[in-house]
C-alpha cells in the first residue's frame, strides 16, 4: 500500500476519533450540567433519578436526540436557585421549569441556538428583560410571565420572526411598549405591569384586557385618549379617559370660568340632528326596498322554476311544467328514491323548507334545508357538467351508494333524477369541513385547531375511505375527489367523508381541478383506483400537518405555487423536518414524535408510483398505532379495521354491486 493511502487511512481514522471524543464531549458536559443543577436546585428531592449511574436520557423530565438532550420539562417541582448551570445544554429545544421557586436573573442563553420553546413562568426570576433571548432566532414560544422582571421590554424581540406567544405578565416591567411587528404572533399578553404611553399600531388589535394593570398605558383598543405633552415633543403625556358623553363640560387650567351653550343654540343644534337623521334615514329605506323588490321578484323565480323541479305532485300546475314534463321524455318524471332507515318526505316538503346554501363544489351546489319538523339535510343539486349515460345508470350507482353506512362517510338518503335535475340528499354536518378548520380565519383571534382533534379526523377520515374501498370488492369502489372540502364533522366532532363514488360522472378535464390532490398517474385523464385515492389522502395528511393548501395556487395563505409532497420532500430533504409542521402546533408539548409518525405515514401515502403506496386498510392502522388506538372497537365490515365508535354498520353485499359494472 502506498504512503499516500496510509496517510489517507490514518486521517480518516482520527477524523472519526474526533467525532466520537467530540460527541463523548458534548454527553459528559449535558451529564454535568444536570447533575449540578440538580445539587444546586433540587434541595426537595424531587429529581432522585437523577444520578451518574443511570441514563441521562431516562431522568424525569429529560429527552435526548441522539445522547444529546433536547428537552428539560421540570414543572411544578420546588426547585429553587439559578438556572446557571443549564445554560450549556446546547442542544435544547424545548425549556420549561414552569411554577418552581427559581430566582436570580436568567443566564446567557445565547448558546441554545435550537432552542423553540421557552417557559419560566410563575416564579421568582428577576433583573431585566434577559438580553440574549431575543439571539434566539427559532424561538416560538416564550413566557416570562409572574416573575419579577423590571426595567424596558426591548425592540430587538422583532428579531424574533418565528414568535408565535410572548407572555410578560404580571411583572415589574416599565417604559413603552415597543413597535413589535411579528406577523405571526397569537398569544400576546403584557398585563400587570408598569407601562406606560400609546400602544403601537401593530398590537392594537388584541384585546384590551392583554393591557389591563398599565395605568399609564393609552390608545386603542384602550379606552384612554393619548394627550401630546408640548414640553416633551414626540412624547404622549400621562393618559387620560375619553369623555363618557361628547356633551360633557371640560375645564380650562388657565380659565375657571365655565362655556355654557345658549338655549336657542341647544334647541338649534337637536332640530338639525333631528333632520339630519330623517334625511338619512329616508335614503336609507328607498335603497333597501328597492334592493328587497328586486331580490324579492328574483327569488320568486327561482323558486317558480325550483317548484317545477320538486314538485312531488303527479299532476302538472302549470304549462311550464307539462312542456317540462313531455321534453323529459315520453312524459315520464323523476321521482324520490330514499334508502332503507330513512324518514320519507316529498319534495314539497324541501320547497317549503327554509334554505341556506353551503358552497359550491366540483359535483354542483349543495344546501342546508330545514323541513317543517325541524329535521335538517343536505341536499346537493348537481350541475350540467354531470354526465351520465342514462337513468339506469345512475339508479345503479346510487343504490350502491345509499347502502353505504358507516360511522365515518356522510350518509346518502335519497336522490331524485329526471332530464333537467339531479338531487342528493344526504345527512346534515353542522360542524363544517376539515377546510374551514385548517384555513379559515387565520390570523389574531383564530382559535387554532389542535394536535389531538387534527389526529382524530386523520383517522375517521381514514376508516371512511378504507370502508369504501372494503364494501364492493368485486368493483373495487373508489372515492374520486378525497380532499380537506370533502371531509366533513358530525355534531361530536366525529370526520365523516363525503362525496364519494360521484367521479365517474365528471369528466377527466373537470375533476382535474383538484390537481394538488390527485397523484401523478391521472393527470393525462385516466379514471381514479384505491390508489390514487392514497395518494389523496396522504396529501391530506400532509395538509393537516403543515396547515398548507394543497393546490396548484395556495390561495389559503401566500398566493404561491404549492405543489405540497414535492414541498415537504424538498425539507425533509434537508433534515429540516420541524420546518414542516404547522406554525399553530408549536404550542403543544410533547408531540414531535406523532407528528413525525404521521409525517411518515403521509409520505409513504404520496410516494410517486402506485405500487409503492400502502393500502388504505394499513394506513388506518398506521394511523391508531400513533396513539395505540385505545379503545376503538372492530366492525365486521372493516376487514379487521377498527371503527371509530360502536356504531356499526351492515356489510354491503356482493348481489347489491351486482347491477353495475367496474369501470
């Protein structure tokens, strides 16, 4: 062997001893550090697992990442003295000693550059706002609140972009509120301390009572005026309250005397008020009652043309109708077909019915319809683009499909065809769409869907696609358009699928809107199988998981091209797999390794050929062994899937698939 390969082989070899001395290096330190923040904190007791002879990694309250500990959860324990000690644990991700009795001011944490969660709430920490937290660029969580922290809040926290919570109440904080602009901040709160001048703009939207307890604070949503003190330019005196009434008399510093208004000016100013007013409110009425005759005249024609269309009555009312009735062909009408365990009701009963629409869809519009018993139901009017060869047909495709039952897929009652008209019925959902859920009213305010319920309907919506492709095995049923719109709640919160198996009534080019869903085989038009359905679903995992919209165009958030598998193949790629994730999840502890798991799940779900993909059978699996799937039981119809609850439902028979054809 050559000089030149020996020196090569003993480089590598040192260079390898290096990273293994230098790992060795970082554990011991991580093993020190806890262990003198243990004999200097835990006077109580509290951490007796904590000793040299067990694994660092098994403590109470320690995680690790590869011997390295990235998470420290001491609540609630009585600790007491600094926090010195662990200012060296760089790999920290998440800190959170909430509710001890640690006091001193907080060390130099400018070394824990992974750190994204940070919790000193409630106890005894003291000094000023600790400097080297805003050199945290990661950080999405930070609470310093019920401490003694004094002196100003400084403007460097705008570094932090990525900030998600800052709470600093009930502190000794003083100063002005700085210009705070982070787009994605949700939980703001600056109550009880000793602040004092105008509220920026850029915080003005929270509640007021995020303020409350600052005197000396003024501006909206505060109702206390800021007053500019000409002695100190720039700079709002000391806030003072709005008048209650615009009528109250104000004092003068300089002039004691009072301004009182004249009777006739009085008497003057309530008549033109008065006029005013009446002249306004004239207006007012003339634009509405044309707005109302109008939308009265237009309505009342729809309704004429809908009452043609739900007329239950075998006998025509008018010659509208009759001439209806003989382009239908041979003078036959459609009728209502409902399914077994459905209460029946005429269509004039849905005419009567007050009606709200729900959103429009690839499939037609649907409505909410209330019926005079207060029953509520869906019904879904299909619209011209639906296709269908010919009555039989579609009385074929609805029978199969009004037998599926099951405690995940929104139930079909009944239909209705003729020529001109398609109507489905189906069971109400008043709880509205995954979609909604994920994207609706985002920004300050937005009650953010959590990492328990986004798991739950990960899995109901699961059960309901695996059922479907379970329940006619010789047609091999798909659902066709699976995505966040078509997955809706139930009154408890339960996912129920809707919109199955309709497809095959739409043509290649219109179903192809939902590209963002659809795997890479049907885009040249072919018709979907089980497994471009997993590929559908593993994207909506992956959109329950970054709170992203899957389409061509994310018009849910930034108007950019979003092609979502690519995306999160792109960053995991670059083992920034936390990047992915929600920005709303950041706020619940302990949950990485679900969302990893179901990361995964998804990823096998988009894999780009079909073979490789799972079943759907397996991905419900998957999907409960995050959690363990406690207590689900078995469904007979499931192939050993578990159902979401103890409803179960009958098993669709090969003979009901019988009078329709695979296609």
């Amino acid at each position: 062997m050559s000089r030149l390969s020996h020196l090569c082989l003993s480089l590598l070899f040192l260079s390898l001893l290096h990273c293994h001395f230098a790992s060795s290096s970082s554990s011991v330190t991580d093993l020190e550090s806890l262990l003198n923040f243990k004999s200097s904190a835990d006077s109580t007791g509290k951490l007796n697992s904590w000793n040299s002879t067990t694994d660092t990694c098994k403590w109470t309250g320690v995680s690790c990442v590869g011997n390295r500990v990235t998470r420290l959860v001491l609540e609630n324990l009585q600790l007491t003295g600094s926090i010195e000690q662990l200012a060296s644990l760089t790999e920290l991700r998440v800190l959170s000693l909430k509710r001890n009795h640690l006091s001193g001011s907080v060390p130099d944490l400018s070394k824990l550059t992974a750190l994204k969660l940070l919790f000193l709430s409630e106890n005894q920490f003291s000094g000023e706002f600790p400097a080297s937290v805003t050199s945290l660029s990661r950080l999405y969580r930070l609470d310093l609140s019920f401490n003694n922290f004094s002196g100003e809040i400084p403007p460097s926290l705008t570094h932090l972009t990525h900030l998600l919570t800052l709470r600093l109440e009930t502190n000794s904080f003083s100063g002005q509120i700085p210009n705070i602009n982070l787009s994605d901040l949700q939980d703001f709160n600056v109550s009880g301390n000793k602040l004092e001048g105008q509220i920026p703009n850029s915080l003005s939207q929270f509640p007021k009572s995020i303020f409350s307890q600052n005197p000396s604070l003024c501006g909206a949503p505060l109702l206390l005026k800021c007053s500019i003190d000409p002695t100190k330019p720039g700079q709002p005196e000391r806030a003072r309250a709005i008048p209650s009434s615009p009528t109250s008399v104000h004092s003068n510093n300089n002039n004691k005397s009072t301004t009182r208004i004249s009777t006739v000016a009085l008497v003057a100013i309530i008549l033109g008020d008065v006029l005013i007013l009446s002249l306004v409110s004239l207006l007012l009425y003339c634009c509405f009652w044309r707005q109302y005759a109008t939308s009265r005249k237009k309505n009342s024609k729809v309704l004429e043309g809908e009452k043609i269309v739900y007329s239950s009555n075998p006998y025509p009312h008018n010659h509208h109708q009759q001439q209806q009735q003989q382009q239908g062909g041979g003078g036959e009408r459609g009728r209502m077909v409902f399914f077994e365990g459905t209460r029946r009701f005429e269509l004039e009963d849905l005419l009567r019915a007050s009606a709200e629409m729900l959103g429009k869809g690839g499939f037609g519009t649907a409505y909410k319809a209330v019926l005079d018993d207060g029953n509520e139901v869906a019904v879904k009017r299909l619209k011209d683009a639906v296709t269908v060869a010919g009555k039989k047909e579609f009385e074929n495709q609805m029978e199969v499909l009004g037998r599926l039952r099951h405690a995940n897929l929104v139930s079909l009652k009944a239909y209705y065809f003729a020529r001109e008209e398609k109507l489905l019925v189906y069971e109400y959902m008043p709880n509205g769409s995954l979609f909604w859920l994920l994207h609706g009213n985002r920004g300050p305010g937005r009650t953010p869907l959590d990492w328990t319920t986004r798991l739950k309907i990960a899995a109901g919506a699961a059960r309901g696609v695996a059922f479907i492709h379970n329940s006619c095995k010789t047609l091999k049923l798909t659902h066709g358009d699976i995505k966040s719109n078509n997955v809706l709640l139930d009154i408890s919160g339960n996912a129920r699928v809707s919109d199955f198996g309709l497809s095959i009534f739409l043509p290649s080019q219109i179903t192809a809107k939902s590209n963002g869903y659809r795997a890479p085989e049907l885009i040249d038009g072919r018709k979907s199988t089980q497994k471009s359905d997993v590929y559908s679903f593993g994207v909506l995992l992956l959109e329950i998981l970054t709170g992203k919209c899957p389409n061509l165009v994310d018009t849910c958030h930034s108007g950019e091209a979003v092609d979502l598998p690519r995306w999160v193949q792109s960053v995991v790629r670059e083992e920034w797999t936390a990047e992915v994730f929600d920005l709303e999840l950041m706020r619940y502890k302990d949950i990485e390794e679900e969302m990893v798991g179901l990361l995964q799940i998804a990823m096998a779900c988009t894999a780009a050929t079909a073979d490789n993909r799972p079943k759907m059978s397996h991905v419900v699996k998957m999907i409960e062994d995050i959690r363990g799937g406690g207590g689900s039981e078995a469904s007979p119809c499931n192939d050993g899937i578990n159902s979401a609850t103890a409803e179960s439902s009958p098993c669709v028979s090969e003979d009901t698939c019988g009078g329709i054809t695979s296609r």
